[in-house]
C-alpha cells in the first residue's frame, strides 16, 4: 500500500517505488519527519524527537513551551498563528482578521485521485493513491481538504488543496500555496530557470539557500518565459549523478509565487503556490475552491533522477494519451513568410514539404480577418476571402491532395482593438474602469473568466471550421496580462480574475479537444511562454521558443529538460541560408525534441531539399528513442563549452555532443573529453548507424573520445551517434 497511517503513533507513510514521506499528528497539528530515500529510512515520530525550545516562539498551551508552530517542521502553516515563516494560508474571515489556523479533523485514504474542477492534474494509474486530510478552523468556519497523491513508479507525490466556507458569510482566501514542506537544514542550493522571450529558461540559476526569503514568481497571468515553475532544492555539492535533490513543478499556468526560506532554527521552508500578489479568492458561504496541483520528486544521487522521475511522470500522468502517437514532422510557414501568406503560397509549400518526406504543413499566423500584420485582425475568427478565395475547406482539400497534414494557428485569448470583436465589445477584455489599457504586441487581452467571451469564440471556430478537417491547432498568446480586472465579475471577485481567467482558457482546451478529437494541439506563447505542467496535459506539445539559433537552443533545451521531457519539446531547424553545415547543426540541435522544420523551402537549393530528406528519413529511425527514451546528461553547456546527453530506449542508444564554443552564461568551466554511456550493456556490441563504427557497451560504458569538431569558422558544431545494439 503507498499510504499507510499507523494509529499507534498517528504516523502517515507516504510510499512511492523509491522514496518515503512521513509526517505525524500532534496536538491537532501535522509535522513533518521525513522525505527522501525509502531504503534504510529512519522516521523518528515527534514523541521520539520533540524539537528544541526557542525563546520568543509562541506556544498554545501553558507549560508547553517545546511545542511552538513557529519551530516545528509543518506540513502545512497558517498567517498570524504563532508560526512567523511564510505560510501557506491565509483567509480573511467575517471579524475582518486574517488569523488563520486549521486543526485536524479526519482522514481518508482513497483510491485514485480527486479531480480539480476547470484545472488540468495528473493523470491516476492502478496504482495512484490519494491521502484527503479533512481540517477545521474553528474561527473562520472554514473546512480544508489537505490532498496527498501518489505517483508510485515516477516517485513523484502531489499536493493540492481545497477550502470550503461554512461560516454563514464571506471569507477571503488571501494566500494560498499547493505545497509546503519543511526540510532539515540550510546547507541547500536553489536551482532555478528564469529568462526572457526568445531566452525561455536560458538562466539556469543556482543560488545558495540563506537565512531569508528567495522569491520567484510570475505576475503576469501565464507561467511565463521571464521564470518558469519548476524549482529544485539540492546539497549544495548535488550535480549530475551525486547528492540529495528535491524538484518541484506546478500544475498551473497562470501567475504563482515559488518560496525557499531559511529560517532562524535552521530548516528550510519551500513553498509552491498561487501566492497572495495575483490571487485574492472572495468565498461565499457553502462554496468550495480548489489551488492547482504541485508536484514534488526526490533524488538521492543528482539531479539526473530528479528528471528522469519528471520527465516519466510527465509522459505518463500529464501528457494526453493520444499525443503518444507519432508526432508529426511539419513545416511552419511563420519564418518562411511572416504574415505574407495566401491559398497559392500554402500549396506550394505543403507541396514542398511532402516534396521533403514531412508528414504536415502548418499555416500560422496571417490567415483570418484583417490580419496582414500584427495590428489588426486578432478576435476576428473568419477566413481572409481575400487571401484565400474559396474558404478554408476547399484550400485545405488542396493541402491534403499534395499528400501532407494540415494545422493552422489562432490566438483565442487576444483581441486587437482594430478588430470587429474589439469594436462590437470593448467590454470583452481584461481592463479596469475608468483606467487607461496597456497595449503589448498591438493587442488587448480577452476577458476568458467572461463565460459569454468563451461562447464567443466557441461559436466562430465552429463556424469557421466547419467541414475542414483539421489536423493541429497551434494555440498562441503573444502578450502578458496587465491591469487585472473584469468588467464581468463583481467588485468582491475582482483578486480571482486571473484564476477564473485559467479555468475559462482550460475549459476553452477541453472543447477544442472533444470538439476536433482528432486533431492535436501544439501550444505556443510566443514561443514558451507557458511551457508548463498544466498546458502540457492539454497538448501535444509546446513550441519551445521564438530563438532557433542553434547555439542560444542548447541552452533552452538543455535547460527545459531539466523538468519536461523531449515528446513535448517542439523544435524546428530554421532557415540555413543554404548552408550546409548550418543545416546539419540546426538539425542536430533540434533531434533532442520534436523535429519540425520553419523557412522557406520554396527558392532552397536542390542539395538543401535532398539533405532535409534525409534527416527526415533518418529522424523517424530513431524519434521514438527521443520521445520515450530516458534521458542522461553528460557535459552542461553551462559549465562547459560542450552540451552532451544520450537518451537510451531498450537496445538503442542516441548520443549527442554540440559545441557551443565558450558561449557559457554562467561561466561554470568544466572539460568534457569523453562521453560516458553508463548504462549500456557491458556485454554487448553496438553498432553506431550512422558512422559503422562498432564497439563494446563495456566500451561505451568507459567513454569514447569526442575526438576534433570541424567548427566553420562560427565556433559551433555537433555530432551525433545512434547505437544499435548488434
Ligand atoms: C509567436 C509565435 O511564437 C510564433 O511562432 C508565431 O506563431 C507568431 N507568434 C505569430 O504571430
């Protein structure tokens, strides 16, 4: 059984294949004993290791000066009650206070999972559990669910979290965090992933824990490219394959605040939520609201587990079931005519990309209303007639004839205000009366907690799609949300637009997933801007960036795979000026994901066509070693000029070495001569398929030599090796 609750000593023991949580009740309260290894683990219950007593800790009880909120390792804490780390919750209650404090009640440990209504979650298996702690606050009449899940195999547990209101009024949820967890200790680097368009996730940062409080966070309505979610907190000597780490991912791509706090006894408090800057929930009475999901993973030998435990957690409880299936190879027309597109182009180019041995053509942006350029034309969902004479169903018909798939990309949150959406309903969008709205990239964003801005859109798809059958949609959203407000919700819902705001853009996923179930769904933010845990489990993939320089892309990738997989990662070769080395290394930098191509094939050199053929043909021998292969890091390219990996499926083995030639951010400098394939099989013979090169897996296992790299001149430049077990 994953979760156990011993009676004798109120200790619950959270199992997964590889790692062990434990916590007990004490006094009504939950403390934290335990995370890591299951192995050998040690649990001391808090009647065998009480704590020590601090002076000016508050305490509940006369004489109980050991037992303090503020010095105990908490499972979960309260704003204003005797605990003065940051807390998880904070509830303004009908006496106008924000004191709050939740005792526990009962518990249930149950099958499964329970579901978080309008918000995607990881998927159950057979063996998914669930702990629902029940808690009560006295006080405010509110009652708070603590949830626990299970994901056995990829050693991955879950937090989440509801609260219902039972106190006859209003209550305001002011902070509010999906996790929480006290660990011993200060001796922690933070690792985290911030950046900027075109540069998603490129500061892979690694900063040491202190005495205070290390806040990162997006304010901006979506995960953002400027600092993902995802965090990890190891030892401060933990790298590749040595020493404790804790990863952390949130299911939720809106706004959220990540913690790591040094406190004055020496834990370390980490937290991951929703936060109080974005989020400010009005709770009626009788009513029930659920945060998003955080997950956690252990470690104990590096930061290689850590994510090769996310990335399987990903493919098997985030990831659509369906987006298993063969990811298609296209040919994107955005770097190949921006907005300059219509019917007779986009012909040619399917044709020129069946021409290649590509499986799909996808027309982005520029096809629909008045949208020649990116300042009109957003929110009106109705075919360009004067681009594409026919409609949309008998150019598609065109498309298909020439033997490729068809996607197309929309933009449904956003709005120019040149626009005959924008014109009919200015009262559509996100803004604050009587307060001037900010523009970004030319446009206003749409108010999606409106449900009549949902059926809306809803209504002009299903027009404009009728009878058009669509393979892929690219979901774009080019600009970030300023000024919250809705000119919809009430005064007093105002602080949860921006979570309302998610739930309408999720519900908005879910129709166009049942109402095209066929068709699968690449997400964008201008690039990846929302690549995130939550939008992964409503698409396929996501367009990992706006930036396809091959050398700024080993960073990204490099870095988005600490927490996400390959099968999500979105990569196109672009356009290589009819350089053939240009080509080869874009190619090779773009196998580390979904391959996909995005520059115009049209007035390119024959000998250029022919080499996109072939690494087509070569892609689809090995992809699935890619997508469903496990992952292994072998040379940073923050810390070396060289970025190296393998990803290892059964039998095969594709290796990578890319030269980045001292293009380092950090400056970390380390040297990587050979390439060490430890988990090959000591007693075989692989053959590498491209070169015919034949050796031992005791060989692989040692590390073969790099050997010279042919730089032309840029200082950049790969190699790639796809053993075969003989
Ligand atoms: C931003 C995306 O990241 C690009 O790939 C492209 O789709 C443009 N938007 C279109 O406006």
């Amino acid at each position: 059984m994953p979760i156990t609750f011993q009676k004798e000593n109120s200790l619950f023991r959270l199992t997964t294949k590889n790692t062990l949580y434990a916590f007990d009740i004490v006094k009504g309260k939950l403390i934290h004993r335990y995370y890591g290894k299951k192995a050998g683990a040690q649990v001391k219950t808090f009647a065998e290791e009480p704590g020590q007593v601090w002076s000016f800790a508050p305490y509940a009880t006369e004489g109980e000066v050991y037992f303090s909120l503020d010095t105990q390792p908490l499972e979960y804490s309260y704003f204003g009650s005797g605990d003065f780390r940051t807390t998880a919750l904070r509830i303004r209650n009908g006496a106008g206070n924000s004191v709050t404090g939740f005792d526990y009640v009962s518990h249930k440990i149950r099958k499964g999972r329970v579901e978080i209504p309008a918000i995607p979650c990881g998927r159950a298996d057979d063996r998914t559990q669930t702990l629902d702690i029940t808690l009560r606050d006295a006080a405010s009449g509110c009652e708070l669910h603590l949830y626990y899940t299970v994901f056995y195999d990829c050693d991955v547990i879950s937090r989440y979290a509801s609260v219902t209101n039972r106190s006859g009024g209003d209550v305001v949820i002011e902070k509010w965090m999906s996790l929480a967890l006290d660990l011993p200790g200060h001796n922690y680097d933070l690792i985290s992933l911030a950046g900027a368009h075109a540069y998603e996730r490129i500061y892979n940062e690694r900063t040491p824990v202190f005495r205070g409080n290390l806040s990162m966070h997006s304010r901006r309505g979506a995960t953002s490219h400027q600092m993902n979610s995802f965090m990890a907190v190891c030892d401060r000597k933990a790298d590749e394959n040595h020493g404790d780490v804790y990863g952390f991912n949130f299911v939720y791509s809106g706004s959220f605040l990540n913690e790591v706090e040094g406190d004055p006894t020496g834990k370390t408090r980490v937290q991951m939520g929703l936060g109080d800057e974005n989020f400010n929930y009005r709770l009626k009475d009788g009513e029930t609201v659920f945060c998003p999901e955080a997950v956690m993973t252990y470690s104990p030998k590096g930061l290689g587990i850590m994510s090769r435990n996310f990335h399987r957690f990903a493919n098997d409880h985030i990831v659509p079931a369906k987006a298993k299936e063969r990811r298609p190879v296209v040919l994107n027309s955005w770097e190949a005519f921006y907005f300059n597109i219509n019917e007779d182009v986009m012909v040619d180019f399917a044709s020129a990309a069946a021409d290649c041995g590509m499986d799909m053509v996808i027309m982005d942006d520029g096809w629909f209303g008045a949208r020649v350029h990116d300042r009109a034309g957003l929110g009106d969902w109705y075919v360009n007639k004067n681009r594409f004479k026919e409609g949309l169903a008998p150019y598609v018909d065109r498309v298909k004839k020439t033997g490729v798939k068809f996607g197309i990309w929309v933009e449904p949150e956003m709005v120019n205000p040149d626009s005959d959406l924008f014109r009919a309903h200015p009262e559509w969008c996100i803004r604050c009366p009587e307060r001037p709205m900010s523009y970004s990239r030319s446009q206003y964003v749409l108010d999606m907690a409106n449900p009549a801005v949902i059926e809306y859109l809803k209504e002009m798809f299903t027009e404009t799609f009728r009878d058009v059958p669509i393979d892929y949609f690219k979901w774009d959203m080019n600009r970030h949300i300023s000024e919250p407000g809705s000119l919809y919700l009430d005064a007093e819902d105002q602080g949860s637009m921006e979570y309302r705001y998610m739930q309408g853009v999720y519900s908005l996923f879910r129709w166009f997933m049942e109402t095209y179930p066929d068709a699968m769904i690449e997400n964008c933010s201008g690039g990846g801007g929302r690549y995130d845990l939550a939008m992964m489990a409503i698409s396929s993939q996501i367009w990992t960036s706006d930036n396809t320089n091959a050398r700024d892309r080993t960073l990204i990738q490099y870095s988005s795979m600490l927490a996400y997989p390959a099968s999500v990662m979105s990569c196109h070769v672009s356009n290589p000026h009819g350089d053939m080395h240009e080509l080869d290394l874009k190619y090779k930098v773009a196998v580390n994901g979904v391959l996909g191509y995005e520059f115009n094939v049209l007035d390119t050199p024959d000998e250029v066509k022919d080499e996109i053929r072939r690494q087509v043909k070569e892609y689809r021998t090995f992809d699935l070693v890619i997508t469903d292969g496990e992952y292994y890091r072998l040379s940073s390219p923050y810390e070396s000029d060289i970025s190296a990996y393998y990803f290892q499926l059964g039998d095969q083995i594709l290796l990578s070495a890319i030269l980045t030639n001292g293009h380092a951010v950090t400056g970390r400098k380390k040297e990587c001569k050979k390439l060490a394939v430890r988990t090959a099989d000591p007693a075989a013979t692989y053959r590498d398929t491209r070169s015919g090169m034949v050796v031992t897996g005791d060989e692989l296992r040692r590390g073969i030599e790099i050997g010279a790299f042919s730089p032309d001149g840029s200082g950049w430049d790969a190699k790639l090796w796809y053993f075969v077990k003989e």
